[in-house]
C-alpha cells in the first residue's frame, strides 16, 4: 500500500497569500496523483487531477505540481472561501490511498 | 447533470448486514466504472471499491471478503453489500463516477454500527 504523508497537517493563513501543500508518497506514483478540497459537511471537490492537470471550473489560483514521490498542490492568492480540508489521492495501485488531509483556516 | 444519489445506510448492529445503494442519472451509466469511497466521523477519505465498466471489482484490504460491489446497468444503479460489519465502518458512505479522477459525488449515506 502507498503512504501518501500532506503536510502541513494544519495552517492558519491570511487572504491573498500563497499555500503550499506538499504531498509525499511512500513510494512512486508517476502522475497518477490527485487533489481534493472538501468543506464541512459537502462532498469532496477535484481541484487537480494527475499531479498538475486543471479542472474545468476550478478557479486558476489552484495549481499542482510534482512527480514520483513528492507533489506540492498551490494556491494563490488565497481567499476566504477557500477555508478547508484538502486531501491528495494516489490511483497508481490499489490499494488506492489518500493523505491525512490539510485543513486550512483563514485569519 | 450527473446526480448520483446514495441509499440504503442506517444503524446496523455489529456483524450485521447493509446494503447500500447509489442511483446515478445524467451520463450513460453502463459506459463507466463506479467507486465507493467513505468517510469516518471526522476523519479522513477512504477509498473502499470500485467495479469497472466491464464488471471487474477491486477493494480496499480493510473492507476484502466483507464487501461486494455490484451494478445493474438496466437500473444505471450501482451497490455495495456489506456483511459482518464492524465498529470501524461507521462512516458516510459516498458513491462515485469513475475509477480514478472522482468528479462527480453523491451526497453520502450514514452507515452507523453500533449495539
């Protein structure tokens, strides 16, 4: 099974500035590495899909990167809306996991 | 618009028998494969099963042997039969569209085990 470790595991962050969220895999994934934000009490979102492909309707403040082993998922600018848990997920090999989740407050 | 929407979960007793139900409505059903994913109470994401297009069924170790996804294309509905449950899977339940980059979400459904 791949261990997918995010960190930080939390992070307090003010409007407009720049998040970065890692991701590293116990071992390699290739591309097949993807990024979710969920908000209390809705349904998971795609944000990415294979490390650093964009989503229609997804705003372009959110980019992802990365390869192999270590990913970075990024948001500029950050605004208040995007106050969540984001989560990356490795379909490389079942068994298909997810990190632990990095949850983000805004100040 | 794809809508799937999940049923079937409930308090169940440990060891005891569920099974869910995800109807999927929007898109050609039968084209797609489908995935169960869960959510323990706030923890994270879980992946659990998938059935492909063509009917091949993978699963999560913690859920093999317990666990059967299954789909009836006629009723573009996908399910997933779970016996001997344990206190460990008491979670929300989602159902999603395809196997790999997961879109499209159901609401969930609560699967609670407990005496």
């Amino acid at each position: 099974e791949i261990v997918l470790t995010q960190s930080p595991d939390f992070q307090s962050v003010t409007p407009k500035e720049k998040v970065t969220i890692t991701c590293r895999a116990s071992q390699s994934t290739g591309t097949s590495l993807h990024w979710y934000q969920q908000k209390p009490d809705q349904s998971p979102k795609l944000l990415i899909k294979y490390a650093s492909q964009s989503i229609s309707g997804v705003p372009s403040r959110f980019s992802g990167s990365g390869s192999g082993t270590d990913f970075t998922l990024t948001i500029n600018s950050l605004e208040a809306e995007d106050a969540a848990t984001y989560y990356c997920h490795q379909t490389s090999s079942f068994q298909y996991t997810f990190g632990q989740g990095t949850k983000l407050e805004i100040k | 618009e794809v809508q799937l929407l999940e049923s079937g979960g409930g308090l169940v007793q440990p060891g005891g028998s569920l099974r869910l139900s995800c109807a999927a409505s929007g898109f050609t059903f039968s084209n797609y494969a489908m995935s169960w994913l869960r959510q323990a109470p706030g923890k994270g994401l879980e992946w659990v099963s998938v059935i492909t297009n063509g009917g091949s069924t993978y699963y999560a170790d913690s859920v093999k042997g317990r666990f059967t996804i299954s789909r009836d294309n006629s009723k573009s509905t996908v399910y997933l039969q779970m016996h001997s449950l344990r206190d460990e899977d008491t979670a929300l339940y989602y159902c999603a569209k395809d196997q790999w980059e997961f879109f499209y979400w159901g609401q969930g459904t609560l699967v609670t085990v407990s005496s």
